[in-house]
C-alpha cells in the first residue's frame, strides 16, 4: 500500500517536458490548407503547431479546418493563418502535468502545447501521453468524456 501512495506522489510531482511529445511536426503560417491536412491524414493528427521560425503563433486543427475552412468556401491553397486557432493555451516544460490536465478540463482541449520562456514551441501534450503515465484510468475517460461534451470540467464536486 505504501507503495502506491509512493508512486501516486511522485506521478503527481511529474513535470511536462517528462511527457510531452518533444518531436512536433508543424507548420508555417503560409502552408496552404491540403498541405496541412495532408500532414494530419498522414500522421494520424488532429492538430499542428503553426510556428514563425521556432515560435508558436497558432494552432490549426481538423475541426478549424471543417468550420472555418470548408464550410465558408475556402479553398485548398487557402493560407492556414486565414483558419488557424491564434488563442494558444499552453503549458512550460517545468510544469507539473496535472496542471496540463486542468488546462485541458478548463479550456475543453485534447492537446496542450509545450513551449519555453521566450515561446518556442518545446513540444506537446495530449490526452494519450497522460493517460500512459497515470493509473487511474477512470479519471482519464471521465476528463476526455467531459472535454467532448463541453461540459465545465472544474466545476464539478
């Protein structure tokens, strides 16, 4: 039993760069549309850092690309900073990752960028790379469940 409350401690005191997928691939902000959405069928993502020399400027994901691409006419060689997401919520690589996971509850997102001090692009968390490095699994799919849904993760008792 000790053991466990040992382990639990130290995976809570786990910080984000110990996670964090460190190798992203990504875009610029110029990149046309198919070519990112090319890079998202891929690579099997469902979203890509979008970044001005090392720094982050953005993010564009699938459902950026559906609402704010596809459905008001764009078209494929439509610049990705016309769609892109520039509202970044992000976490340092010396953050503890349960403050990744409540970034993702509060703000009702699969994937936390990493980036440093002067905001270069570190790396990246998703919901999976937590889930490998928690056991509690229910805690997991309850946090993706209410992500989906858009319910208020925090505010929950």
């Amino acid at each position: 039993m000790a053991q466990n409350t040992t382990d639990s401690g130290e995976k809570a005191r786990r910080r984000c760069r110990e996670i964090m997928t460190a190798v992203v691939r990504t875009a610029s902000p110029g990149d046309p549309l198919n070519l990112v959405s090319a890079m998202m069928r891929d690579g099997d993502m469902g979203s890509v850092p979008i970044v001005d020399g090392e720094k982050l400027i953005g993010i564009i994901t699938d459902r950026d690309i559906v609402v704010r691409a596809v459905a008001d006419g764009k078209t494929p060689d439509t610049p990705v900073s016309e769609v892109m997401t520039t509202e970044i919520f992000s976490v340092r690589p010396d953050a503890f990752v349960f403050e990744a996971i409540r970034l993702m509850g509060d703000r009702q997102i699969r994937r936390v960028p990493v980036v440093d001090e002067d905001g270069r692009l570190a790396g990246i968390i998703a919901m999976a790379d937590i889930a490998l490095e928690t056991e509690d699994q229910r805690e997991i799919a309850e946090t993706l469940e209410d992500i989906s849904s858009g319910e208020a993760f925090w505010s929950k008792s």
